[in-house]
C-alpha cells in the first residue's frame, strides 16, 4: 500500500512537472510572439540609433541584476531539498539580501553617477532608470524562480503575460509621448511595468510574512550561489559583450541592427529558458531519487525538439529580418546561423550546469565561463574593427564551444559522473551544424532552402514518431 501511494506520488510529481513545461513553453511562445509582432512597429518608430541605445541598456541590465541577485535563485533548488518545509521563508530570506544589494549598489552608483554614467555610455537619467529596473526585476526573479520549484505555473505564466503585454502597451504611450530621443519611450516601457508588478509581488510578500533576515539561510544561499555569480556574469558578458563593442567600435547604428538579428535569435533563448525552467525542478527531484535511466530516456528526444527549433530558426530566418525591421537591417542576417548555434551549445551544456549546482560544486563552473568570456571578448576587441559586427556571431560561438568543452571536463573528470551519452548530446550540435551551413548557402533561394526544411521534419517525425504521439495523447488526456 506504501508501495503503491509512493508511485503514485511520483506519477504526479512527473505529471505535474511535464504540465508545467508545457504551460511554460506556451506562454514564452506567446509572449515572444507579442514581442515579435510589435517589432516591426518599434523599429519603423525609432531610428537604428535609439534601438541600439535601448539594447545596450538591456545588455547592462542584465549583468548588474546578476550582482543585485547575488544569483540567489540558483540555490532554490537545493534550498527545496534540505528545507523541506520552511522553503517560502528561505525565498523571503533571498530577496530580502538582494534588496539590501541592489541598496548599496544604488547608493554607490549615485555618489559616482557621473563616472558610472560615462563608463556604460549611458546618460545620467538613464541610470537612474536602471537601478530602478534593478529592483523590480530582482524581485521578480527570485520570485518566478521560487513558482518555478513548487510548479506553480500559473502564477509565471501571468508574470510572462503581464510584463510582455505592459511592455508593448507603455512603449506604444511613450512613443506617443515622446518625439525626440525616443529610446526613453523603449527602456521605460521595460521599466514601468515591471515596477508595477515588483510593488504587487512585495505586497504578497508582506502578507504572507516571508521577508525575513536569517543569516544562516543567507550563508547557505551564498555558498552555492557566490561562485556562479562569476559564471553568470561572465556568460551574460560573453552574451553581451557582442553589443557594446559593435556599439563602441562601429556605432549605436551597427548595434542596432545586431540586436534586432538577436532579438530574433532569442525568440530560441525564450523557449529554450522556459523548457529548462520546467526540466530543472523535474530533474533535481528525479536525480535525488537516482533514476538516471528515466533522465536518459527523456533527454534524447528533449534535445531533437530543441534542435528542430534550432532548424526552424535558421530556416526562417531571412524572412523574418525583413518582417521585424525591414531592409534596413537584413545587412545582420549572416549573423543568424552563428547566434542559433551558440545558444543551441548553451542548452546543451546546462545539462552539465546542473550535475554541478545538484552535488553544490559550483566553484568549477564559473572558471570556465570566466575563460570563454576573455576569449569572446578578447576576440571581438581584436576581430571587429577589422572584420565588422558579423564577426561577433562567431567569436561567441566559438566562446560556447569552448564553455561545452569545459563544463564536459568538469562533469567527467574532475567530478567522475558519467550521467549521459555524451556523444548523442554532441551530435545534435553537428547535425543544426551541418543543417546551418546548408540553409545559409540556400539563404538566398527560397524553395530549396525550405524543401530541405520539410525533408528534416519528415525524417524528425518519423524517428521520434511514438514519443510525440504519446504527448499528444498525454495533452488530450
């Protein structure tokens, strides 16, 4: 009876986790499909100067919330583990050390705003405008991170929705407003209504009394996360290292149309985010329990219906510059294959990423994001003036496969885990490879480039036919 209540529990707990991928996936595909649809709106509204003054906003976002996080998330999933049943106190105790970050960074940026204001190459106001995203978006970090680990999609998926449809509304009334710079219409619809929702989420907070400072739930959040803070920040600057120094070397109107190529891109970053949202949680509880056969028997098709997003990505991929921003910009569209490749190498080597954050030996990790990072860097510093903002497509993939390659050495030989195949995870990487150079070769003629698109699905279907029939029949049910 034990027997049967514990399989029971855990048939839950899969089905739970894969209702949950499922929801998170969809509701990313939609939310970028919004993002995607008002694109080409935004950059017929802005000049390619403004659009790149926005992204680099975005890009020194996204490094400085990693600092004001303390990447406290990434020990959610442990946390959940050693303290069953005090979780949601563990979380408050994690934004309450991030508010008391982003505080003395806010102080400090303040003091020195003229300096801190000139090395980002940003305005004053704008600064101002980011510790502001700061906070809010740290709050909704460590929020999501803490609905992610108790399944709770629901509650992302109004998150999602609601910063993706706030977005796009405040930019349009911005836009409306504003008739000179108008990259402040861009970065303040990112940051209203993400402080509207940050307000929310306190207040929930607040009456549920999780807040709290525990210097021993802190200690424990900091000695899994403080060594990945250098590996996050270091991806983020490998990530978008590319954009400051087009923006510096070539100009904000090179960067422009750089980032429109890889907002395109991330629209594979969204889904591949969202489907390790779902597949984190479900393999730390899974791997506790060492069922590493039932690992292996879900990430081999996992990794096919990422590459196939890969594929498609690639396929479609000069259409949809001269959609999103028009002749203008589809100059970017060589970048395309590099970009979707490298992010394709990020989502295969998380699968080491997280051998290392479930036995809470992070401390290897951010060396070797440290190293791909210099070498990106180091390379764009040295490729771009002479070989233009294409060049920092491939510098970053070559900076991935570097990444790979390491978290793949840490992983085997200095941890012994020998979980996967490593060669199936790798070959799906030469098969988007292969299936990339020839697309790119085809760019230019549109029908064989997708009969080639159409015979790659058919032979996709028909290897991996049963499983996407059984998830049909697991949705219908």
């Amino acid at each position: 009876m034990v027997n049967t209540n514990m399989n029971e529990n855990k048939k839950a707990g899969i089905e739970n986790a894969f209702k949950a991928g499922v929801w998170y996936s969809l509701s990313a595909i939609a939310a970028k499909s919004i993002s995607i649809i008002t694109t080409p709106i935004f950059t017929r509204m802005m000049s390619t100067s403004d659009y790149g003054i926005a992204a680099t906003f975005s890009s020194w976002y996204s490094i400085f919330l990693i600092l004001c996080t303390a990447n406290l998330s990434y020990s959610h999933s442990r946390a959940k583990i050693d303290f069953p049943g005090q979780f949601t106190r563990y979380v408050g105790a994690t934004h309450t050390l991030s508010y008391l970050i982003t505080g003395v960074l806010s102080v400090v940026a303040i003091l020195f705003l003229s300096p801190v204001a000139k090395f980002l190459d940003l305005n004053p106001a704008l600064i101002l405008l980011l510790l502001i995203y700061l906070f809010s978006g740290g709050t909704i970090n460590i929020s999501q991170s803490e609905n992610r680990y108790c399944y709770d999609y629901k509650k992302n998926i109004f998150i999602t929705l609601f910063t993706t449809v706030g977005t796009v509304l405040f930019t349009f009334l911005f836009l409306g407003i504003i008739k000179e710079n108008r990259y402040y219409a861009k970065i303040l619809g990112f940051v209203v209504p993400s402080l509207l929702l940050a307000v929310w989420i306190v207040i929930l907070q607040t009456r549920k009394r999780a807040f709290c400072i525990n210097l021993d739930y802190w200690k424990y959040g900091l000695r899994i996360s403080m060594p990945l803070i250098f590996h996050t920040i270091s991806l983020n600057v490998l990530t978008q290292s590319d954009r400051i120094v087009i923006n510096k070397v070539c100009g904000s109107e090179a960067a422009g149309i750089y980032s429109l190529i890889y907002q395109y891109a991330m629209l594979i970053n969204i889904i591949l985010n969202a489907i390790n949202e779902s597949w984190n949680p479900w393999f730390h509880d899974i791997y506790n329990e060492r069922r590493c056969d039932l690992i292996n028997k879900n990430i081999t098709p996992l990794n096919a219906f990422v590459s196939y997003i890969c594929i498609g990505c690639i396929t479609v991929g000069p259409e949809a510059i001269m959609i999103l921003g028009g002749e203008k910009y589809i100059s970017g569209q060589d970048c395309i294959f590099p970009i979707v490749l490298g992010l394709l190498a990020q989502f295969l080597f998380s699968h080491y990423i997280i051998i290392e954050v479930h036995h809470k030996q992070t401390q290897f990790t951010s060396l070797g994001t440290i190293i791909a990072a210099a070498i990106n860097l180091g390379l764009n510093v040295a490729l771009v003036p002479f070989f233009g903002f294409t060049c920092a497509a491939y510098t970053t993939l070559i900076a991935y496969l570097v990444l790979y390659l390491i978290h793949l050495y840490i992983t085997r030989h200095m941890l012994n885990i020998h979980l996967y195949n490593d060669l199936k995870i790798f070959g799906w990487f030469g098969v988007v490879a292969l299936y990339g150079i020839l697309s790119k070769i085809l760019y230019r003629t549109i029908m064989p480039r997708y009969a080639l698109f159409c015979i790659v699905t058919i032979a996709l279907f028909a290897i991996y036919k049963d499983v996407v029939l059984g998830l049909i029949k697991k949705k219908r049910s």
